[in-house]
C-alpha cells in the first residue's frame, strides 16, 4: 500500500486531504466530525476579531443538470468569539494529536498579529495560514485580498508574523492579482514557510432580471463576492504551476480551488501541490467524499507504482513549456468513428462556423459526417463538441521523427517573425510597418 501520510512544511497529517479555511471548519464539532470521516487536516475558520455577517450570503452558476459549477459567496471571516474557537482548536487536538489544524489568521496591526499566533499556538495549533486572499468586506478594511496584492505589504506582515511564530506559517495568496508569482516571491522573502492558493475570485454570479439586483440579494441590494469552486479549478492549476515553477518562490504549496474527487486532487499534486483544500464540495456534498478520495489517490498510486505523495508531488511540471517550445511539426487530425457517429451534426457546425471548414456533410442521405483532411488543423474543438464518448479521434498523421520549436523555427527563418515577442526569450526584430504605422495613431 502506498504511503498517503505527508509532511508539509514540518506539519504532519496522515493524508493530503485538507478542509479549507470556510464554513466546514466553522467549529470543533464539524472538525471532528471530518477527522472522524478521514480528512487528514483542517484548515479553521479564519479567525481574528470576529464580524457580523448578512443575510443571505451564497449565489451560485448551475449549468443544465449540474447544480454549483461555481459558487459565490459574501460572508467574512468567523463570526463567533476568539474564546471559543481557540478552546475548540485545543479540544480537536486532544482528541486528534495526529490530524493536522492549521489556523487561519487575519488582523491588522502588529501587535495583533503577534497575540493571535501566540493565542493560536498556545491553543495547539500546528500551523498557522495568513488569509492575504478574502476579496470581499475584508479587502475594503485594508485586510484579506488588499495585502495579498500588495507584495511589499505581504512580506511585512510574514516578517510580522515570523517575530512569534515557533509553528509553520503558510501564506495564503489572492488570486485578483495579474502575476500570482510576485506575492508568491514575497512570502517566501518574508519569511513564510509554505504557500497556500487559491482563494476566491471576485465575482458577481448573476443579476435577477426583474428586481435589477445582483445575486446573493440582501433586503434588495448586493455586492460582489468571491468565486470558487469546480469553475475555478483550471485558473487555481495555472496559478499552482506558475509558483511551482518559478525559482524565486521554491516554497511547498498547498493547492486550492474546486477539487471534489481524487482526479482533481491529484492534478493539483502533478503540478506542485504538497497537499490540497477543499470548501465548496464539501459545502455541496458533505465530509464523506473523503470516502472516495483516499482509496481513490491510493489506487493511483498503486497502479503507477508510486511508494508516496514526494514521488508525484510536480511530476507533470517538466512537461509545461513556454509556447515556444513546443513541436511545431507535431500534426494531428480527426478522425470520426461512422459506427458510433448519432448523426447530429453538432462537429460539422462547430467547425464550419467557428473554426476551419474541416468537415463536409455526407451524400446519399447519410448523416454522418466526413473530415476534410487538407483542411483539418488538429484543434481539437469537434471532438471536443461531440456528445458521444470516443466517437471523434484525433489521430497523428507526421512521422514523429521531427522536431522543431517555434523559436528554432524563426531562429532559422523559415518562420517570419512579424512582431517583437517578448515570449521568445529576448528575441527583439523590428516591428513591421502595419504595426508600427498602428502604433503611430
Ligand atoms: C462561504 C465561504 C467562506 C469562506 N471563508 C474563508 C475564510 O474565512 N478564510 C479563507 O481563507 N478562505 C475562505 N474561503 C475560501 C476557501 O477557503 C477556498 O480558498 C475557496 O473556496 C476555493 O476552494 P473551493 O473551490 O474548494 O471552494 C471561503 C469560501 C467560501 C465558499
């Protein structure tokens, strides 16, 4: 059996599957209750002075059957008493010295920082997370996502925080920023010990169109929030990756947003992720999906012969290239399964109308339709639109023995470079007259 336990910046916990710092982690007792179900760890409700929160809260984007692709929420940090928090922390501990609680912490000025890790840590917290991520109420007090975007700030408060912290401290970072990287860096320059991303996404979800008011509606009015979510997974990856590969940052990562199995779970370890968090999933189907995730990440594991999570943590970083690296001469096409094909046509408009006029419709009646191989590029998109599993191929068609970048390509000149692209590395030629002409107006 493969070795699940992690180690995550000296915080141990029997597994990778934390609850994020959210509403499942509002008290002792739904803490327990998630141990007791299997989650390795638990990320507390962050906590600091606490607020008053509206009602309603929570919006959310459906989409044909599925219910919360993305979930939208206005609701701050805890709103119950530090007291009885901290108690609870040391309750949760006793009962589970081996399960990892991390505390969520979010203050202001120095002084306050420096009495909630002690309160923390005396309460026996095994690590500590700065929320520099909440983009809603918080942010408007100088707080949450505010710190978050801003990098010097960011790496004064870690520095804050590190003058009393003897626990690990992971800085948990905002994604309304344009480079995830420069607060990533800043933790690390601060002194932090881990990072955790992503939280929320400011959004609004939805406007109610005969009341004018954006959703969730509270006594008529509303206010943007923060998204997540399974919708927010493929921005949460990019931002895991982009740390995970950049050399100033080199902190363990704990990764964040719209895991709900252990797929996802493990794609956010393939590209960096010591462990991962999880609110909305289990804010929609409850702690036991752990149930699944466990076995789940274990037969992974087993399958492809890996002894612990070290071993898969940024197993897939290698194969993220810039563009320009990539193999220009790698050439797929479609190819359509006639016996599968039902006939409806949807790849035939998809790429008619909004890609290469690749697909031609069949004589004789028949309604399945036929590739236009001198036309096909290899996008990917009728596959991609077909509702039958299996049914679209895209198959390779070059020999495979060539090999060659986009900037080995220009670097050669059989490709005309005709704008100054700083993605390929420093490479800088002359604007072409159009463009410089634009530029002119
Ligand atoms: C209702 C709600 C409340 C949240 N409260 C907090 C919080 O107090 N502190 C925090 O750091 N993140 C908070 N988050 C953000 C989550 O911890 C997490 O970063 C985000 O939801 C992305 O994960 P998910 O896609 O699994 O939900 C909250 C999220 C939701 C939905």
């Amino acid at each position: 059996m493969p070795d699940i336990s992690v180690n995550f910046a000296g915080i141990k916990s029997p597994n990778p599957f934390w609850l994020a710092s959210a509403p499942p982690t509002n008290s002792g007792y739904q803490i327990m209750k998630a141990f007791d179900a299997g989650w390795g760890g638990a990320v507390w409700k962050t906590l600091g002075v606490p607020i008053v929160n509206v009602s309603s809260r929570y919006g959310s984007v459906n989409y044909r059957d599925s219910r919360m692709i993305g979930f939208n929420n206005i609701e701050l940090i805890t709103d119950r008493p530090l007291k009885d928090n901290l108690r609870e922390i040391e309750e949760v501990k006793k009962y589970f010295p081996d399960h990892a609680v991390i505390a969520s912490l979010m203050v202001e000025t120095r002084e306050q920082w420096h009495q909630i890790v002690r309160d923390a840590e005396n309460a026996g917290a095994d690590g500590l997370e700065l929320n520099f991520g909440c983009p809603h109420g918080m942010c408007e007090r100088g707080m949450g996502s505010a710190v978050g975007q801003e990098p010097e700030i960011l790496k004064l408060i870690v520095g804050w925080v590190k003058e009393v912290a003897k626990k690990p401290v992971i800085v948990k970072l905002t994604p309304n920023i344009s480079d995830i990287t420069e607060p990533a860096a800043a933790a690390k320059l601060g002194g932090g010990d881990a990072i955790s991303l992503i939280n929320t996404i400011q959004s609004i979800v939805g406007v109610d169109l005969d009341n004018f008011v954006p959703y969730p509606v509270v006594d008529g009015k509303s206010t943007n929030g923060g998204y997540c979510g399974p919708a927010v997974k493929p921005i949460a990856l990019n931002m895991v990756k982009n740390c995970a590969q950049h050399p100033d940052v080199n902190l363990p990562i704990s990764g964040i947003g719209g895991v709900e199995n252990w797929r996802d779970a493990v794609e956010f370890i393939l590209l960096g992720a010591g462990t991962v968090q999880v609110c909305t999933a289990v804010m929609h189907y409850g702690f036991g999906i752990i149930r699944e995730m466990i076995p789940g990440l274990e037969g992974y594991m087993r399958e492809k012969g890996f002894d612990n999570i070290a071993q898969i943590t940024g197993k897939a970083l290698p194969n993220v290239l810039n563009w320009e690296n990539l193999n220009l001469d790698y050439k797929i096409i479609a190819e359509i399964n006639k016996d599968k094909c039902i006939g409806c046509q949807l790849c035939y408009i998809a790429c008619e109308d909004g890609a290469h006029q690749a697909i031609g419709l069949g004589s004789n009646g028949t309604r399945v339709p036929y590739i236009i191989e001198e036309n096909c590029v290899g996008c990917n998109l009728c596959s991609l639109v077909c509702p039958v599993e299996d049914c679209i191929s895209m198959v390779r068609k070059d020999s495979g023995e060539s090999h060659k970048t986009w900037k080995e390509r220009t670097d050669e000149g059989s490709i005309p470079v005709t704008f100054n692209d700083k993605l390929a590395g420093g490479l800088h030629h002359q604007i072409p007259e159009p463009l410089s002409a634009l530029k002119k107006r």
